[in-house]
C-alpha cells in the first residue's frame, strides 16, 4: 500500500486534480447522473472530509496512477451524494416549505387556541429531548428561514450536502418523539413517519399504506401548517 508521503495534500489537491473531479461530473453528467454547477464546489470539498484520509491510506502506486485512482473514487463518491440527494428531495423540500411559512392560522376559537397551545407544548417537549446540535439547528433553521443553508453550514463548518442531511436526520428524530409523545392521530403518525423518517415518494407511501396518494398529501400538507405555526412561536438559540 501507499504512504502518505506518496499522496498529496489536500491544498495540493485543490491545484492538481480539481479538473480531474470536473471531469468525473462530466463523465456522470453524460449518463444522467447530474449535479448542479452550482453544487461542485460543495461536492468536492465533501469528499475531501469524509474520503481524503482514507484514500491516502489505501493508494497503491503499484496499481495505476493517482490522477485514475482519485477518479474513480470521486465518481463513485458523487453518484452516491446524487441517490441520497433524490432521496431526500422530497423531505428537503417539506422543510423548506415549513422554514417558510408564517403563522396564518390567526387567533380562532378558545378552543382552536387550547388545541394550538397543546401542539406547542408538545413540540417544545419533543425538542428538549433532543440532543444540542440537531435542536439547534431546526431552530436556527425555522427562524431563519428556507434560504439560510449556506449560512448555517458555514457556522456549523460543514458542507451543505452534509447540512442536509443533519436537518433531515434532526428532523426525523422530532417527529418520532412527537410520534411517541401521542401528538398526532395514529393515521397522521403513519404519514408522518413514511414521509419524513423513510423518505417515501406519495406513491411508496401509497402501496405501503393502502391509503389513496390525495389522502396522504392532505394529511401531510395539514401537519406541515400546523408545526410550521408551531416553530414561529419557539425562539431561536441565542
């Protein structure tokens, strides 16, 4: 195997291969394996993190040059970043739509009032039981709104595909407390869950349920105003 006196730096990587990695884009990019020129940089610097160390570790000269050994590697790494990427499409898009809204459900009823109050505590309970970072960050999240990514990722020193996927998981994990605090009807649990903790398309979430697409979409958009309001009334971290 290879050493790491053989493999460069990541600086130096930056300078040598960065047309190597562009080129694997291509390469995807012309089997329909696309990722936006807008997302390269974010790509590539995520491989840096989670693949460099490794792959130092593992080279060996004897098997072909790096220029091919870190083609592959990237290729392979950035069409797997594409699948998840579709998977969460669905979930992301949820967030974004929740991060969004305002509370437009006004002042209503004593009983509406009562009812929205209740939902609040439970949301507030449900978040008190997860950990720090995740909590901190759907808050930041819904109090800045559905274009804070960047910012978010640039405080935390993460990229944004790895952003992502901490806002997915952070928010799987709220909906599962709320799931087992009894917060929502047995059939919205069920929604809730094949939506945002399984990531199912309407049609999977469909077949899986039996229930009709129409359902599930109603259900599903009803759950999103309701937290949506919810998080307006819950203040940011300082």
């Amino acid at each position: 195997m290879g050493t790491f006196s053989s493999f460069p730096d990541m600086a130096t990587a930056e300078r040598r291969y960065r047309r190597v990695f562009l080129r694997a884009l291509g390469w995807l990019a012309r089997r329909g394996v696309v990722v936006q020129p807008a997302d390269a940089d974010d790509l590539i610097q995520g491989f840096y993190a989670d693949c460099w160390s490794r792959l130092a570790e593992r080279y060996d000269p004897e098997e072909g040059p790096l220029e091919g050994y870190l083609f592959t590697a990237f290729r392979r790494y950035a069409q797997q970043h594409v699948y998840r990427s579709r998977r969460w499409e669905h979930r992301l898009r949820d967030l974004a739509a929740m991060a969004g809204w305002g509370d437009g459900r006004g002042d209503g009823s004593p009983l509406e009032r009562l009812v929205r109050d209740e939902e609040a505590r439970q949301l507030r309970a449900a978040l008190t039981e997860l950990a720090d970072f995740p909590r901190e960050l759907l808050l930041e999240f819904f109090a800045a709104g559905p274009r804070s990514q960047r910012k978010l990722a640039a405080r935390y020193r993460k990229t944004r595909y790895r952003l992502q996927e901490c806002l997915i998981n952070a928010f799987g994990q709220l909906v599962t407390r709320l799931a087992q605090r009894g917060a929502w009807s047995p059939a919205d649990r069920e929604v809730a869950r094949l939506f945002w903790c399984e990531g199912c398309t309407p049609e999977e979430a469909a077949a899986r349920s039996g229930r009709p697409v129409a359902e599930l979409l109603e259900r599903r958009d009803r759950l999103k105003k309701a937290l949506a309001a919810e998080f307006r009334h819950i203040p940011p971290p300082k």
